[in-house]
C-alpha cells in the first residue's frame, strides 16, 4: 500500500516541514501538501493511509461550502493530497468555537466548569450542568496562538497584551461563530453533530479577514453520531465519536511516548482500522463516495504540480 510520510520536490520553491503538512513557498501562494504523517504525543506516531487526502479533500469541500461568509485560502486544488493556498498575514489567534459541554483536557471547557469556573467567552453558564450538555448558545472560546504554549485569555487580556485589536477581535468572534452555525447546520443534515472547532484566520493586504489551514476536519473538530446523543445523553453515557484514541493508548501501554527515541511501530490492524475511520468520516461529512487517488502517489503529485515548479 503506497502511504504518503514525507515530500522533498526541489523545484516547487522553499520547503518548510509541519506535523502533518509539508509547506512550499512560492511566493504569493503556498503548495499545502497533506501527508499520511499521524501526530501525538508532539511527534509522529504512525502513518495513516488516506489520511492525508481524506483532510485536504474535507477541507476543500468545506471551504467551498463557507465562502460565502468569509474569503479564504484556495486557489486550486490540483491533487487529491494538494491545496494551493494564498499567503495572508497570520491573525494570533486561534479561534475555538463550542456547541457542548465537553472535553477532558485541562483546557477544556467542561474541565474549567468543573473547577468552578462558569463564565466563558462572555456568557455565564448555571450551575448544575451536566458533561455532554448542549449550551445554550455556541460560545467562542478563543486561544493565543504562540511559539511556546498556546493560552485561554479573556478577550480583554487578548487586547491588552497586543495579539489582536478590539475591532479584530470583534471580526473574529462573528466570523467563527458563523462558520460554525453553518458547520452545524449542515453536518446535522449528515446525521452529525459538530461539537466543537478551532479555525485559523489571516489577513489580506487590505486588512480583510479569511480563513486559512483548515475546516471542520476530523482533526480540528470533535463530531459526535446525532442519531444516538439524545438516548445516551439521558442514560449518562458518552456519545458515539469518531474516535482515534485507541491508537494513542496502545503507544502509552506499550512505551513512553514522550521520553522514548524510538518508538514501536503501530500494529497493522490498528492502522488499517484508524484508515477507515478516517474514509468514512469523509463520506458521512460529505455525503460523497471517497475515491482513492492514483498511486504511486509521489509521481502523482508531481504530474499534478508540474505547471507550479520553476
């Protein structure tokens, strides 16, 4: 099976290696190639077959699917793994968006509710709330985007600390929520629940915002089954997910991932099965059939970027 882990095109400007994206500059535009490269533990952990398109194709659809609320990146997607993405000043935020309440994390909101904390992104929440909870109105929750730690800041600290102005903050916040209530509106006709999301936004040379990265990916989103939330809500039991965590916890049972050099290789099966989690996420958010790009995939891309290299 052809797996996409890495690029190194010499011809298609200056390479910059992310988590899973491998960047080309060329310019006024960037060459956003999306790998089969698996990140946890703030490494790679395995490689996903499919996965670098399933996300850049959920990405395209979803873009083309809000553009009419806000500009954004695309100017082409030549291949299945390939978005041609403009080049924006990046805003130094991150806007997160919240429709339950719910997470495990430190961060998360239902943690922070459930040290007391009751007021976020400007509504307050009553006591007595359960996790899983819908709230009352989508809150927007956002977080500094930084070299080192990312923080959760009020938007007042935001704006007294430099990372946005009050007028930009502003613009934000009604931008996200609205991607977020068309995210909702159109994964429930998928039988989804968009639970929450973090976008990324840049601006134009003209001071205009638009949204970059990626949108209501697998990866940047939490989607809960819709079918089955109400009935589990009520018995106290936690929703059906797209859920990659099974893959996390067969590498902290079987090394320590953030101390060892080397890892383990994920076993197959586990792999083969993230794969298809991943395939029918696509299918379920788009309502379309996934079809496997050609292989070998590096001579594909290649073919497909030919008119972008020097």
């Amino acid at each position: 099976m052809d797996i996409l882990k890495e690029t190194d095109f010499k011809n298609l400007g200056t390479k910059k290696t992310g988590k899973v994206r491998d960047i080309y500059d060329l310019g006024d535009t960037l060459l956003l190639v999306t790998t089969d490269r698996h990140s946890s533990f703030d490494r790679i952990i395995a490689h996903i077959p499919w996965k670098g398109q399933v996300l850049n194709q959920i990405s395209a659809w979803w873009f083309e699917k809000t553009k009419d609320i806000v500009q954004n990146q695309v100017v082409a997607v030549p291949d299945p793994n390939v978005t041609v993405a403009r080049k924006y000043r990046t805003v130094s935020i991150e806007a997160v968006m919240r429709g339950y309440l719910t997470g495990v994390t430190d961060t998360s909101i239902w943690s922070r509710y459930s040290n007391g904390q009751r007021t976020f992104g400007g509504l307050t929440l009553p006591d007595g709330m359960r996790k899983n909870s819908k709230l009352p109105e989508p809150i927007f929750d956002p977080t500094t985007k930084e070299d080192t730690h990312d923080r959760a800041l009020s938007s007042e600290e935001m704006i007294a600390e430099g990372f946005v102005t009050p007028e930009l903050f502003a613009d934000v916040k009604a931008v996200a929520t609205a991607l977020f209530l068309r995210g909702q509106e159109i994964a429930a006709s998928r039988g989804l629940i968009l639970v929450d999301t973090k976008y990324e936004f840049g601006l134009d040379s003209a001071g205009k915002l638009a949204l970059i990265d990626e949108i209501h990916t697998p990866d940047s989103s939490r989607y809960w089954q819709l079918d089955s939330y109400e009935e589990r809500f009520a018995k106290g039991e936690e929703p059906q997910y797209f859920d990659k965590e099974f893959l996390r916890l067969w590498f902290k049972e079987n090394c320590d991932p953030y101390k060892d050099a080397t890892l383990p290789d994920a076993p197959q099966d586990l792999v083969d099965e993230l794969s298809r989690r991943y395939i029918q996420m696509y299918e379920q958010i788009t309502g379309e059939t996934f079809v496997k790009g050609e292989t070998p995939i590096i001579p594909r891309i290649e073919k497909n970027l030919k008119q972008y290299a020097s």
